[in-house]
C-alpha cells in the first residue's frame, strides 16, 4: 500500500492487474445517490463523509432493528449497486463501532446491532481505545499512559479524571460510548476542526504563476465546504513538496500559516491570504509536486469573531457567497471560476487511465450491444 505505480508497473502488467486513475466525480455521484436513498429510510440523515453517513432511525423497534438494517443495505444495493455495512447502536460512536464489526462477526451479513447486545463489553474491550471515533493520537496516548487501552476501560473511567484529563470532547466520547447520543446534530470531532484540500500535480510544476492557479482553485473548494458546515475559518495553511521519488530533483518541501484577521468564509478573502503565504514560501528553479491548502480554528458562522473592518462588507459578501454557491448547485462545479484559477489547468492530476463517468458525462455512459 502507498507503492508508486511506476514501481509496480512492470508486475502488475504481468498479472494482468487492472490500474485506474482517480474518477472523484464518479464517486461524488454515486455517493449522492446512496445518500439520496438512505434518506427513505430515516427522517434525519447526516451525511460524515463521501462514504460514510448517520441515520436516525429510532422509530424502529428493537428486535425489527437487524431486519430493517437488512433492507437498508439491500435497498442501496439494489438501486445504486454499492455494497455498503450497517452499524446499528444508541449512539453514533458505538454505531461505528458496530459497523467495524460486521467483518467480524462471519453471520453478520453486512448488518450489526449493538442495541442490548449480549456481548457489547467483550466488543469494547476488543476494541483498541486509539480506535474510537474522536480519540486522536494525543488522547490515545494519554490514555494508554493512564492505564486505558480499550474502549471499555475508557467507558468505564471515572467521568471526574475523564473531564479534567481530557476536556469536554474526550467526556464527551466516554459518554458515547456508554450509550448515550451527547454528539450535536452536524457535529464532527475529527474534521470539524479544519477543512483540507489537496491533491498532487500530473507534471511537475515549476511556475509560480501554475501554482498560483492550483492553489486558488484548492482555496475556492475549501471555501465552498466551509460554507457548507456553516463555518468560517481563522487561520490559513499552505503547503507545498516536491516527488521524493525523483532523486534527480532538487527536494524541498515548505508550509506557511497565517492567522487571519478576522473569521471568515468569503472565497476572495481567502485566496487573497492563500496567496500570500504561497508567495513566502515558492522558491524558484523548484519542480514541485504537490501543493495543499488547509482553513484551520473553525467556528460556526452564527458566533465566530469577525475582524474590526469586516462588519460592514459582511452582508454584501454572504449576499454574493450565496449566489456563487447556488449557481454552482445548479450547474455543476466549474460554472463559475475566479479568474486566477485560470482555464488550462495544466497542473491538474493526470487522468490516463480513469474509469469513463458512466453517470454524469452523455458522453461516457454505457453502451449495450445486443
């Protein structure tokens, strides 16, 4: 895992291996549509990641539990041929632990519950306390350091030590996973914390004026996932490296935060600063590979401190935010750019060998001969 293909190249033809690029619209697409279905079987769907989703479905009895998680894996089946487990608990981090579960448990066929599980303690104590959802490195550390190895051992922890020793967040997962739903409806411990976008370049990229390009354009997707959550950022990280598998290369790798004056989610600002750090840390005669930009000390919109001279343009820049992002939900990312994203995109990932947009593109769809 993490060879370069290049490496593999030779053996993998041999095998008969078949290689794909990346095919991120594909996927967004086929993800919407498992979201879409998800969404007639619960009255409340939170959606965690491109792959991942909370459902509440509390108006399900108990022992109708394992059945109608059945339905729900095979309805999504059915309707957009993506095989997917269900993890069924009273809280969502014991939900992900019984989704963990289902590769496990040889009779389980892709459906968990937790919901009075008989074996419930000996699951958490199987389960490794760093693996639990919202415990970090630091935490799990902590924790091993105290003496708490598994979820159970911190279940059990007196709520005293945990509070004081792990703050509200690490009483907040204990709470979990004794069963109680203590997680905010939108909440998200480990990305609501910062949003990322990065990807690496198909060429090397020796410009300033190219990477200038791509980091705009990895801004304004940042942004536009900020707005989603309903949050603004107050610090801004760029980043950039160069191929460690080119030693012919002159390696250098460089990053860069900048706190922001005030917290915001307005694109133009946020590309405006994006590119004063890039501007610090470019050198030239670089071949760089990858470049990323990251919005960090996220707060939600409705309380985040703004900056001093921000109030007055505030609405008029929500006011044009909120034009962008729906023209964008109407036609599709890319109808509308900022003019220092450039057209080319000469920088952008190479694609040779991507699966054909079977669900988005007229021109890909699936052809039947009969």
């Amino acid at each position: 895992m993490g060879v370069p293909y290049f490496k593999a190249r030779d053996e993998m033809t041999r095998h008969g291996v078949r290689v794909f690029s990346s095919n991120y619209t594909l996927y967004g697409d086929l993800s919407e549509r498992v979201m879409n279905t998800l969404e007639h079987f619960s009255p409340a769907v939170e959606v965690y990641s491109i792959d991942e989703a909370f459902a509440e479905i509390g108006h399900v009895p108990t022992e109708e539990l394992w059945t109608y998680g059945q339905k729900i894996r095979q309805t999504i089946q059915q309707w957009t041929g993506i095989p997917v487990k269900v993890g069924i608990a009273t809280s969502r981090t014991l939900a992900k632990i019984a989704a963990d579960q289902v590769k496990k448990i040889p009779d389980s066929r892709g459906v968990v519950s937790l919901v009075d599980h008989p074996q419930l303690d000996e699951i958490l104590d199987q389960t490794p306390v760093g693996k639990v959802w919202g415990i970090g490195r630091g935490f799990a550390e902590t924790l091993r350091d105290a003496g708490f190895h598994t979820a159970k051992e911190l279940r059990d922890a007196p709520d005293g030590w945990v509070r004081k020793t792990l703050k509200v967040i690490g009483q907040r997962v204990a709470h979990e996973l004794q069963g109680e739903d203590r997680v905010e409806i939108g909440y998200d411990p480990e990305d609501s914390r910062m949003v990322m976008f990065t990807r690496s370049f198909g060429e090397g990229v020796t410009k300033l004026s190219d990477l200038e390009e791509a980091v705009t354009f990895y801004t304004t997707r940042a942004a536009h996932k900020l707005r989603e959550q309903k949050q603004v950022a107050g610090a801004l990280h760029v980043s950039v490296k160069t191929n460690k598998f080119r030693a012919q290369d002159q390696q250098y790798r460089n990053s860069i935060t900048l706190t922001l004056p005030g917290h915001t989610d307005h694109t133009p600002e946020l590309i405006h600063y994006a590119l004063e750090a890039l501007r610090k840390i470019y050198q030239e005669g670089i071949r760089y590979k990858k470049a990323g930009v990251t919005l960090y000390e996220l707060a939600p919109k409705s309380s985040a401190q703004r900056g001093l001279f921000q109030t007055d343009a505030l609405a008029k820049s929500d006011k044009l935010m909120q034009v962008m992002d729906q023209l964008t939900a109407q036609h599709g990312k890319g109808a509308l750019k900022y003019a220092k994203e450039g057209t080319e995109y000469s920088w952008q990932m190479k694609s040779e060998m991507r699966s054909p947009r079977y669900t988005t593109q007229w021109s890909e769809l699936l052809t039947v001969k009969a």
